[in-house]
C-alpha cells in the first residue's frame, strides 16, 4: 500500500483518447496503456502537482478512503502517477523537459519504440494468413481524364553515377571476409563526414556535409558496431565527424548482439559492421520549436541511409538498411538517454560474395 504522506504527480508523458468504446491512457514514456473511467481524469487532475494520497481522500470526499487509496495505488502501478524522487519521476521530468515544445505529436517517437517483433521465420502460409483480406493497393497511381504526355525514351548512360546508382541492391548474404578499416574510414567520411563550413549571418557556422540536412541542424550521430573490421577490435565505436575519428563506447560486439539489435533478423550477424544512426533532437529543436521538425529528423535520417547504400555500392560492398531495432537495448549500450539522444535506423555492410553466388544474394528493395 502508498503510505499516505507520500507525494505524487500525474506523469507528464501521458495521452488520453477513445477507442472501441473505452477510454485509453498511455503512459507513452513507459510504453503502457490502460483502460478507465472518467473520474480517473479527475484523480489525474487533481495530482497535476506534488500532492498526497491523504489530500486526495479529502478531496475526494464523496468516496471511501479505502476506494481513494485502491484508486492511487493502482495509477501508480500502470505509470500513470510517479513517486517524488523516483527514478521514474526523474526520467519523466527529464522527457517533458527536453520535448515539451514536440509533445504531445512527439510522442509518436516513443509510441514506436521497442515495437513487438517476430523472432522466428514465418512460412508462405503465415505470412498469407497475416496479410488484409482485401487487394493490394496499386502500385502505380493514374489521374483520371488527364491528358497522357509520353517521354522520351532514357538513353542509357555510361557514367560512374549512374552505374552506382542502377547497381544498388539491398543484400542479405555477405562474404566471410573482413571488412578493411580504410574501407570503412571512407564510408564514414563520405557519409557522415564534414566537408566544410558555411556561415549564416543569423546561425553562425553551419555543418555542410554530402547528405541534405533541415536548417543545416545534422541532428543524425552514428555509432559503429565493428564486427569484422581489419585493424579494429570488434566493438562499439562513437564516430566524431569533425576530428574523423572514433571514439570507443563498448570493447566488446557479438554478431548475436548484432542480431538483437536488428530485432532478431539473423542476416544481421553475417554483416561485417552495422552502423547505428542516432539522433540529437536538441539541434533541430533549437531552431524548430514546432512538432512538424520531428518529421525533418527522420527525413535526415533517410538522406543518410541512402547516401550510405549508395558509398557503399560504389565500393563494391553489400549494403543494407533496417529500421527494426531493438530500441532500448541499442541506447543502453550506446549509453545515450534515449530522450535527448535516440536510435532511428540502421545500416549494414559486408563484403559481397563472389559474382557466382551474387544472383541468389540480391534482395530488390
């Protein structure tokens, strides 16, 4: 039982909405949602600041306090209230904090994080049985009445560019070679590396780097997961783009690990390196104080995947990129917060099999 005395807060990272007739709250910081009644509303209000369980059986006179402290308890139980000083207070107060100008459209972020994922292969029968009843959408779009202009044909072109861009695949299979440490040098230079300086009158100097970026904020941070690296102990590696150097988190990686970290998909622990894609929100948010820019952070994300596929195809590798992650395990050995930095997406890369083999190992994505 809650003593009394003890105080108690409505949780900041809290949603409230209809569904099916009954009304949800989600504690979004927590990952939990419960059903209730609409005096429940009433009890969070009333804990809107620091108040005890005694005040609220005074408040809430038309009620037994036995029924006001069963009430209590259980708001504490589902995450709903938060103890004063608790771990979970702290947490809650920090997220609040730092997302107050996105919430509540930002808790979408952590509405999806740590998603429920299939740890086994599905058969052709399972995966038919879980898809709608109804037809696949078309997968071309044709407005109706409008007048057709046929193009001209697309001359084939015989330029680098263009070869790197018509070769690449998403792969799942890779070589048992090691990947060489100048090989991945190059992709994190390429890819996440500085490439100059420009000045704003207004924002001092901005980060100019090979991928678009909302506002020239880069909020994107990349972690490498060495795996088979030449020259580099396996581990997790933080990567400084301004110095271009790495800076160790973690003396140890496992390709196990690195199958936990892509939600139990077992080609993840074949690759050579996995490369972590976190963001810093702080930076987008400084300048965009309005939910929308959450958008930008995940649109920045794909700019870097794509150049990502795109270096590493130009480097005779074999790419690919996930956006099922163990969340909350990826910070945890990142030892990032998961609040003012978090995980968005990950990249992989091996050497690619021999060109006898290479038919079968191609996925189209």
């Amino acid at each position: 039982m809650t003593p009394g005395g003890l105080e108690l807060r409505r949780a900041r990272s809290l949603l409230v909405y209809w569904q099916d007739g009954e009304l949800r709250f989600v504690n979004f910081a927590r990952g939990v949602t419960v059903s209730g009644r609409l005096v429940t509303c009433n009890v969070l209000d009333f804990f809107n600041e620091w108040k005890t369980a005694n005040q609220a059986a005074s408040h809430f006179a038309g009620y037994s306090r036995k029924s006001v402290n069963s009430t209590v308890n259980q708001l504490i139980e589902r995450g709903l209230l938060v103890r004063k000083n608790s771990a979970e207070a702290r947490f809650d107060a920090e997220l609040s904090r730092r997302w107050s100008s996105w919430l509540p459209e930002g808790s979408f972020h952590f509405l999806t994080k740590d998603a429920r994922y299939v740890r086994r292969t599905r058969t052709l029968a399972e995966w038919r049985a879980m898809l709608p009843k109804r037809p696949a959408p078309n997968k071309f779009k044709s407005v109706t009445g409008a007048k057709k202009i046929p193009l001209p044909k697309l001359a084939p072109a015989d330029s680098e560019f263009v070869n790197v861009l018509m070769n690449r695949k998403t792969y799942r299979k890779f070589s048992k070679r090691d990947l060489p440490l100048a090989t991945v040098s190059q992709i994190l230079s390429l890819v996440w590396g500085v490439r100059g300086y420009l000045h704003s009158p207004v924002f001092g100097r901005l980060i100019h780097k090979t991928s678009p970026s909302g506002g020239a904020r880069h909020p994107g941070e990349v972690y490498l997961m060495a795996l088979r690296v030449n020259g580099l102990k396996p581990g997790l590696y933080h990567y400084h783009p301004g110095r271009h150097e790495l800076e160790m988190i973690r003396a140890s990686a496992t390709p196990q690990k690195a199958k936990l970290y892509c939600a139990y998909q077992s080609y993840a622990k074949d690759a050579a390196a996995l490369f972590l894609m976190t963001a810093i929100f702080d930076r987008t948010m400084w300048k965009y104080p309005k939910s929308r820019a959450y958008r930008v952070v995940l649109l920045d994300a794909g700019h870097l995947a794509q150049t990502f596929c795109l270096v590493a195809t130009w480097l005779g590798l074999a790419p690919f990129c996930t956006a099922a992650l163990s969340d909350s395990l990826i910070e945890k050995d990142l030892k990032i917060d998961g609040i003012s930095e978090s995980v968005l997406y990950a990249a992989g890369v091996g050497m690619r099999r021999q060109v006898r083999d290479r038919r079968s190992n191609i996925r189209n994505n």
